[in-house]
C-alpha cells in the first residue's frame, strides 16, 4: 500500500476505485466497506484507494468538541496496510478545506486520482456543508464519468457499527461489545516515559505511556493487557485512572508487564485492552494496595493463560 500524504504531488494514469472518510479505529463496518473498494477495483481492473481527512472534521470545526481518536493516523495506516488497498491518501483537513465546495472536491479526486467509481454509505456526504450527498454525487458521475456504488452498513444486535458507537463502549470500560466491532482488542500507543518509580518501589513496576493528544483511553481502572514491546507480545495489567490512594490528580495509563525487566524507557509500546478486571480503588494504606495488586496480576494471568 502506497501512502499519499500531499494529494497535489500525484496524478494517477490508472483508474481508481476508492472511497472517502474518517475512518477512525477501522473497525468491522470500515473493513467491510474497504473490502468493497477493493474487490470492486480488482474486477474492473482499476486501483483501490481510500482518502482519510485527518484531523478529525468535528475537531477542526469545534475545537471544544469531546470527539477522541481510536487510532493516531499512524496506528490507522498501519491498519490499513493488510486490507489489499494500492493507496492510502491523508488529506489534511483543516477550517479552509471545509470550504471547499462538492463540486470542486469531487473535481479533486478526478484530477489526481483518476477516480472512476466511488464507494460510500448510505448516508455519505463531502464538501461544504455535506452538499455532495449520494443524489449530487450520482448526479455529478453521470455528468463526468464515475459511478457511485452504495454499500449497506455493517449492523451488529440490529445496531449500525460505528466509530461514535464504539467510543462509548471504551470510554465506558466495555470492553467485550468494543471488541466485536472492532475485530480486535481495543489498544493504545505511547512512549514510555518516567514516573514517579512509585510501582517499582511496591514490588511491581510499571511503564507509564504518553499518549498522543485526544487519543480515547479506557475508563479509569485495572485491566489485564497483551503488550507488544518491540515485534514480540507479553502479557500484563495496566492502571488507568489518578492513583487516588496517593492523592493523585492527573489521569496516567501505567502497565505491568509480566515476568519483564528491561528498560522501556523512550520506547513506544501497543497496550491492547484484553478484559477489565475492577474499576479503580483508593485504598486505606500501601500495604492494602499491594495485596490487591497482587490479586490482580494473579487474575490477569488467569485471563491470559491461553494467550
């Protein structure tokens, strides 16, 4: 898959079936509808791309708004690169390009990328003010040659599958529904940085993750995890939430890996969020935070003994 991070740089001579969004966490509903794109494009012999707007239109638009990412454009891509796609363009979205009329829009993905089909939901819209809803576009692709291929949503238990939808499910600590519309274990990246070497000094240390801003963290609390340090998986139980029992204000994410003693520092891990296993505690002393910890790590490995 060839990443297209500056669409005015390309001008494909082959023709394009592709499609156009956000594409946040590429969850199942996102991979069906790629997988369109792809088989699509494989039949009439064009190439298959997708056009993802980062950042997030809602945070461009109202900065204040509460929208949190499931994925960084990074870990998106690096998503994307298995799903058979030729390309993968980032548009940078920003107030201007919010101005940017239908029509002209449209004209962009012609000019550049040889568009020759589109694929979208129903509900699918681009341009200023979503003016270039599925009748425009179709519209539009009678009068300049491409098609509009609609695909049906993706439903789960009767409910559409959508990135909105499964924010809630994380910020919630449902973990399990998040999961199954997802198609994998909800995850987090982060460099590891230095703590207050607070866990080390009570028998478990932990590595503390800097997380990219609005990057979606879990609901405070005490989960068993799969880490990836490096190309390999351990296992481990991460801490969300503000160390209440000592007096802590700040949100931290702090993970245990299990039967490790490396240094981390400076590294970035994957943390992917296995099962929750409590909601966070203040306790009455170290000594009955240590004697729960220590009950934690014996669940986690009982969550994870097959893993």
């Amino acid at each position: 898959m060839e990443i297209i991070r500056d669409l005015n740089t390309v001008h494909l001579t082959r023709p394009t079936v592709l499609t156009v969004g956000s594409f946040d966490g590429i969850h199942r509903g996102h991979q069906h509808l790629i997988g369109e794109v792809v088989a699509r494009a494989r039949e009439i012999g064009a190439a298959s791309a997708l056009v993802t707007l980062h950042p997030h239109p809602k945070i461009v638009l109202r900065p204040d708004s509460p929208v949190q990412y499931l994925s960084t454009i990074e870990e998106r891509l690096d998503l994307l690169a298995p799903l058979g796609l030729n390309y993968a363009v980032v548009l940078p979205f920003s107030l201007e390009y919010s101005q940017i009329r239908a029509r002209d829009f449209v004209q962009m993905l012609l000019d550049h990328l040889n568009m020759k089909e589109l694929v979208c939901g129903a509900d699918f819209a681009l341009g200023y003010k979503r003016e270039g809803n599925v009748p425009f576009l179709e519209a539009m692709g009678t009068e300049k040659g491409f098609s509009v291929r609609v695909v049906e949503p993706q439903r789960l238990n009767g409910q559409i599958m959508s990135s909105s939808r499964i924010r809630e499910m994380i910020a919630e600590g449902d973990l399990e529904d998040a999961t199954e519309l997802l198609g994998r274990y909800p995850s987090v990246r982060g460099r590891v940085i230095r703590g207050d070497q607070r866990g080390r000094k009570l028998g478990f240390p932990t590595a503390n993750l800097a997380v990219a801003e609005h990057r979606l963290i879990p609901a405070n609390g005490i989960y068993a995890v799969r880490v990836k340090i490096g190309d390999e998986w351990h296992k481990g139980a991460a801490s969300i939430g503000i160390r209440p029992t000592f007096g802590g204000t700040q949100r931290t994410v702090e993970v245990h890996v299990l039967d490790f003693d490396d240094d981390l520092y400076d590294q970035v891990i994957e943390v992917q969020f296995v099962k929750r296993l409590r909601e966070e505690m203040k306790f009455s002393s170290a000594d009955a935070l240590v004697a729960q910890m220590r009950q934690d790590v014996a669940q986690t490995r009982q969550v994870l003994r097959k893993m």
